[in-house]
C-alpha cells in the first residue's frame, strides 16, 4: 500500500491512501479472497435479481410488472448457460487479439489456481458469470411495455455473445484494447457503454410507448423502485469491490469510492431536480444513485475517495441533463433512461479516470511513459470503439430478428399490459389497468 502524504492531494481533503493491486499467490488459492468473490457473486447476481427487476418493476404500470420481472429472470437463466457452454472460453481462454478459445467450452478443463489471481477458476468463472448475467438486462430497461418476449429472450442471447463476449474479451480477456492499456476496473465499458449504446438504438427501432410522451401515467409504484434501488446500491458493492479479485486494500478502497460516488450522485441529480421542479423525488433521488454507481464503475479500484465524490458529483448532473435531452429533445422513448444513465455514466467514468489515476489526485498512477493525454486517448478509443460495435450488431440483430419473429405486441396486449397479454398472470388483483 502506498502512502500518499507525500505526494499531496491539491485541494481535496486530507491525503489518502491508494489502492494497490495484490499479488497472485503462486500454489493454493487464498481462502480468504475466495469467500470474499464467492460473496461478491452472490451480491452481483442480487443487483439482478431482485435488485435490477424491483428497481425497474416499480417505473412502469402495474400490468406490466410481471412482464419486467420475468425478462429480468428469464434473461438470467439464459445469460448463465450460455457463460457456461461458450462464453467464459471466448472471453477468458486464449490470447487472441479479437477472441478467445472454445478450449473451455462447457467449462471443461478449469485451473485449481486461474491465472493472476488468487482464487479458483471456478469461483472466477462464477464472479464473470454474474456480469454476464445483469449486462443485457439492463437493456430492457429502454424497452419495456410493448416489447414481445420471444424477441427479448433470442436478442439477449444473442446480444451477449456478439456484442458482450467480445467486448469483454478485448478489454478484461487480454485482446487488442488491453494491450493498447485501456482500462475498465469493473465494467464502465464493458458492461454499461455496451448496454447503454444498445438500448438506445434498440429503443429508436422498437420504437416508442402508445402515449408517449404526452399521457403516460406515473411510475405505478415508486417504493418498489427505492427498494430495488437499495439492492443495486448494496450490490454494487460485489460488483466493484469483487472486481480487485482478492480481499485487499484495493478492494476496500474500491467499495469505499464506491459508496461515496453513489451518495454524491443522489445529492447531485437531487439538487438539480430541485431547481428545475422545485421538488425533490424519491425517483429522482434513486436514479441519481445509479448514475454515480455507473460513473464511478470503470475508476473504482485506481482512484481516491475524494476523486470518488467529483466523479460521482459529475455523473449525477451529467446524467441528469442526458435524460432531458434524450426525452425532451430527441423524443426517444428509452423508457428507463438506460442510455442517459448507465451509457452516459460509463461513458464519463471511463474518460475521467485518465485525469483521476494522477498520483496527485490520489491515484495509482499512469503506466510507465503514459502521459494523462495518451491515457485518455486510449479510453476514448475504447468507448467509440466499443459504442459503435455495440451499435452496429445491435441494428443488425433487431433487423435480422424482426424477420423471424415479431418484434412488439399488438396494440389490444400493449393496452391490456403484458402480464396478462404475454404470460397470463397478474401482479396484482386491484386496479390492473393502472
């Protein structure tokens, strides 16, 4: 661990300490990092389930509840066995500039140690596993309410293994952006510019709600929203601080800037909600956490607290304006402001860390002979890169899926709601047309 008196933190706060990575052990796998991933897992697939479902479940109309909660699961079974078939090889077996090796398909010759880490490789391929899982549910969020199942279950699948096991594989599996030294500590590229990107171009081609954006009712239960806002922000936890892969100084201070980037986001989107309503609103408050949670994702392990806290501060007002402009200016109905928020807040994040890693903001500092401008110019590379890819394949599998299979509702099953429409139940028994 390194200390940063020396170095001095202009302007911020006191000096801190910077995370540092661990060191692989070379025999046994280290018991205690492997309880702690094996924690980190269960917390990540808890963002999903039922964190990510409840959180989006209380933002639409109450007969469509089901309908969200179900794609939400649905999306985790098929996320986790196509990990298991193909995609944990393709990512992390090989080192390939573009992919990996199907050498691990099924999970077929796991390591007692993986490589440059401490911990088991099954217990790896767990942790990888539940970012699997929660990056295409994500994307729902910009769909929900008139979106037919079938489509939502053959474009998860194959979104992951296009767009997401090939992402995933050039920055976090040792392809060609990792060896121009792009950085992503938890997913800021990886997970959210990849999700965001393509929720926007699937909500522009699914098109928009009947009814919006003039006589769509409020969200239908707001406190379930809190709750499973509550759940992302505890899971969030797993999800970066998991991310050191071992219980280390790097890990701590990553769940520390962590939590610190959430709270500073809320107080951020709070504060510009006022002055634009004049009021304050649980939805506001909770949707300005995830926006630090996003932001803070790609810098979590390099950066200080106190970097934490602007990082934060910067993605609650950034996305607060995203969501604007995206709803009001361009009239795109990504229903749940996936883009504005995880997009644009892991779009940012991934930018400011080139700034942030600076030792004297606390950071662990710039690889050797990397200046702050070469950094950032990688990641920019990185994001464009991968917004692009992401976008392309995304138009290309809606074009190819909407020949094979429809890809909204009728309007008689978007006006009755999908619960009923789509899988004969309701959520609730009162007021079902709310």
């Amino acid at each position: 661990m390194v200390s940063l008196f020396a170095r001095g933190l202009p302007c911020l706060v006191l000096p801190l300490l910077a995370a540092s990575p661990s060191l692989a052990a070379a025999g046994a796998p280290e018991t205690g990092s492997t309880a702690w991933i094996l924690t980190a897992s269960a917390l990540v697939l808890f963002m999903t389930l039922p964190g990510l479902a409840l959180f989006y479940g209380g933002l639409v109309h109450a007969r469509n509840v089901l309908s969200v909660l179900m794609q939400c699961f649905a999306i985790c079974c098929i996320a986790s066995v196509l990990w298991a078939v193909c995609g944990y090889s393709l990512v992390f077996d090989g080192d390939g500039a573009l992919i990996g090796t199907l050498n691990k398909a099924f999970l077929a010759g796991l390591e007692p140690l993986r490589a440059g880490t401490v911990l088991p490789e099954t217990v790896f391929v767990l942790f990888q596993m539940t970012f699997a899982v929660i990056t295409p549910a994500l994307i729902i969020g910009a769909i929900p309410e008139r979106v037919a199942f079938p489509f939502v279950a053959l474009f998860s699948a194959l979104w992951l293994l296009l767009v997401y096991v090939p992402v995933a594989h050039w920055i976090w599996g040792g392809g060609w952006l990792a060896g121009l030294g792009a950085l992503d500590f938890a997913g800021g590229i990886v997970v959210h510019t990849t999700a965001g990107v393509s929720a926007l171009v699937l909500a522009i081609l699914i098109g928009r709600r009947r009814g919006f954006p003039g006589t769509l009712t409020p969200p239908h239960n707001p406190g379930m929203t809190m709750t499973g806002a509550g759940m992302l922000w505890v899971g969030w936890f797993g999800f970066n601080g998991g991310s050191a892969l071992a219980a280390d100084a790097s890990a701590g201070n990553a769940i520390l800037v962590t939590h610190l980037s959430a709270a500073a986001g809320a107080m951020a989107w709070t504060a510009a909600e006022w002055v634009k309503i004049r009021k304050p609103t649980s939805i506001g408050i909770v949707t300005g956490c995830v926006a630090g949670l996003a932001t803070i994702t790609p810098a979590a392990g390099y950066v200080s607290p106190a970097a934490g806290l602007l990082i934060g501060t910067a993605g609650g007002l950034v996305c607060f304006y995203a969501t604007l402009f995206v709803k009001h200016r361009l009239v795109i109905d990504d229903s749940l402001d996936v883009f504005a928020v995880h997009g644009v807040g892991g779009i940012l994040g991934s930018l400011l860390l080139a700034v942030f890693l600076l030792p004297g903001f606390g950071g662990i500092g710039l690889a050797e002979g990397r200046t702050v401008a070469g950094q950032l110019a990688v990641q920019a590379l990185a994001v464009a890169v991968t917004a692009l890819w992401s976008g392309l394949l995304t138009f290309g599998l809606v074009r190819g899926l909407g020949r094979a299979t429809p890809l909204r509702v009728d309007v008689e099953a978007e006006h009755d709601g999908l619960d009923l429409a789509s899988h004969g139940e309701r959520a609730y028994e009162f007021n079902p047309m709310r």
